[in-house]
C-alpha cells in the first residue's frame, strides 16, 4: 500500500527511539548467561522493596481501572514536595508528561531551544507536533544558558533544561537557571527536567519546583531512576495550576496502571531504599573515577548515575567488545559524541566487572591498531 497521500508529514523527520540492549537479548544473541546492563541509567539495586510489596498487593485488584487523578500519589507527593494537588500532572513516564505538553502548546510555526547534546525524547515531541527544533551547543558538552538565551526569537515557544543532563551528568546553577529566566521572555515555557534530582550533591543545583509560580517553568521528576521503578512508568510534572491544567486536557483518563501507582506511591516514603542508592551511587562514581584516571581516559564529573566517558577508539567498536564480554554500556554516537560511551554507575561488583572488561577491551583495540 501508498502511504504516501496518508501520512501525517510532520512525523518523516522523527529518528524511533532505540533503548538501551535489553539483558535477554544479549543472552539470546551472544549466547551468555552471566550479562550486566549498566545502559539505560537504572538503579542497580534493583526497585523499592516497599513498592514491590505494595505492587504484590494490587494484583488482587487488576480486575478494577486505575485512579484517572492519581489522587492518592499526588496528595502524597504534594506534600513531600511543599505544592498543591493540582500543581502536579502524573504520566506514563516523564516521557509522556512531555509529550502531553507538546500536544497542548506546540504548533507548525513555533521552535524550541535544546541543548546539544541532550535527552532525545525533546526532539520527539517537538518534531511529532511539526514544530522546529533549535539545537544549542555549549562549552564542555553540557548547557550554556547564555548561548540558550541568544537563541530565543519570535518563533519560540519553549525551552528544554535537562539538568542534570543526559548525556553528559553536567549541572547548571542556581544563578545560571535564574539569570536565564530573567532574560527569557515570559511567554516562553520553561521545562526543568530533572530525572536525576536526586542523585545531586551540589550545593549550587537549583530546585526546579521553586520557580512553579512563574507560571511558564515546568520541571519534571520520576520514580524510574534512584526510586527503581523504571518498568513501572511514573513520572510527574510540577508547575502553575493553570499550566497543569491546560496539560492535563490532552491526557488520557487511565494514563498511570494500578499497579505503578500503588509502588509509586509506596516508594515515596521508602527512605531507606533512597538514601543507600545515594550512597551506592557516590562511591560508585569515585571507583568508575579512579579506573579512568589511572587508564588515561578523559571523562566529565557527573552528578547523576551514569558518567560519560571518552575514548581513541569509535564508541561502536568499545560498545560492542564489551558487549561480548556480557556487559551492556551505552555508545553516545547517538547523541552525535563518536568517540564516547555512557556507563550506569553500578554496585560495586557491577563496577569493578566494567572496569575489568574496559581493560581488556582498549588493550585488544590497541592491538588491533
């Protein structure tokens, strides 16, 4: 069949989103049973044990339709994070929070400003509703709002701030968000995404949620990283009531699963669970640190759980020789960086295996050379 008098044009331009290699995958194809994925920016200690009960629990229930509202997860978010009820949009994911909001606000003629490189799913909303991405390289890879701003033109209607950034684990100030709100125009959206909040040690990192009132910023949080709850699917909005309004007439009624509420909410007071997967997670940086000191690799300081690291050799050709040795990283080609690669800071013996086959891989390139 034709499709080409069907199709919805604006959606040619759009690059499907590869994850990370799946553990089974890699089992099946290489034929290896013993494979860690330190790809996709999991919590390497696995979900909330609090969650995983409360989810064994609704099972009972799978029978009944999900709370539409998340009434419950957003009460108990609200206050845990000091807002009202209905300054909050819970999605599918922060995935689809975005996408909600690009279904609300974006149209054909308007643009918006990403940093490069940055979280892919951005450019998916923004391509889906046809309008026009800006890309914004910065100084050491991450985001220079100074640059951000100067790319601000009639046209723009929003601007994205992965802060931490994926790929690269880099921060942006305090000072640097604010400074960059007052030169913004306020008809402009601000969207604060801010995966890894919690894996943050700098005393400098701003709080997103703070700016609510602005009315233009909406920052973004979820329970698939530090909560361990990335097969579940919840993420959250936070902003004004009237733009979490406005977001919420494009959601659909039974968005978030019975269950991915109920271990969501759970997960919220597990602070057991959070506080050692800070603590896993900082010494697990400061061991990835030292094995790329001491094996000359340059890499940036991260203050989420992956670090981005480069190499002489192309990221595919690295990817793929650990690969074979049942470890699963991610190559940062696709983010247009050839040359380097994305690791999840894991246990410790998740870390030392990684570092143990980096070693034999760079050794074997080099002799390839």
């Amino acid at each position: 069949m034709n499709y080409d008098q069907l199709i919805r044009r604006t959606i040619l331009g759009i690059t499907p989103y590869v994850p990370g290699k799946p553990i089974e995958e890699v089992q099946r194809e290489l034929g290896i049973d013993d494979v860690i994925k330190l790809a996709s920016n999991e919590n390497p200690l696995g979900p909330s044990p609090q969650g995983v009960e409360a989810a064994k629990k609704l099972l009972q229930e799978a029978h009944l339709y999900p709370d539409g509202g998340a009434v419950l997860l957003k009460e108990a978010l609200a206050a845990k994070l000091g807002v009202e009820p209905e300054e909050l949009i819970v999605g599918n994911g922060c995935d689809e929070v975005i996408k909600l909001l690009a279904e609300a606000f974006f149209q054909p003629e308007d643009e918006v400003i990403v940093a490069d490189p940055t979280f892919g799913e951005y450019a998916y909303a923004t391509q889906l509703m046809g309008a026009r991405l800006v890309k914004v390289k910065g100084e050491g890879l991450g985001h220079d709002l100074e640059k951000m701003a100067d790319a601000v033109t009639e046209r723009t209607k929003a601007v994205f701030i992965c802060n931490p950034n994926n790929p690269t684990g880099t921060v942006n100030s305090r000072r640097e968000l604010e400074n960059f709100l007052r030169r913004v125009p306020e008809r402009v959206l601000v969207i604060v995404d801010q995966a890894y909040f919690e894996y943050v040690d700098d005393p400098a990192y701003p709080n997103g949620i703070d700016y609510r009132n602005d009315g233009r910023v909406l920052t973004l949080r979820t329970f698939s990283k530090i909560y361990g709850l990335a097969g579940f699917r919840v993420g959250y909005g936070v902003g004004s009531k009237e733009l979490i309004e406005y977001i919420n007439r494009v959601r659909e009624p039974f968005n978030v699963n019975r269950l991915a509420q109920g271990a969501a909410l759970a997960a919220l007071a597990d602070g057991e669970h959070l506080q050692r997967s800070r603590e896993v997670n900082r010494e697990g940086r400061k061991q990835l640190y030292r094995a790329f000191d001491d094996l000359g690799l340059a890499y940036l300081p991260s203050e989420a759980n992956f670090i981005l690291f480069a190499t002489s050799y192309p990221a595919r050709d690295v990817f793929q020789a650990l690969l074979r040795r049942g470890v699963i990283v991610r190559s940062a080609d696709i983010f247009g960086l050839p040359n380097h690669i994305r690791v999840t800071v894991g246990t410790r013996e998740q870390n030392q295996r990684f570092i143990r086959s980096l070693q034999e891989v760079l050794a074997e390139l080099q002799t390839e050379q």
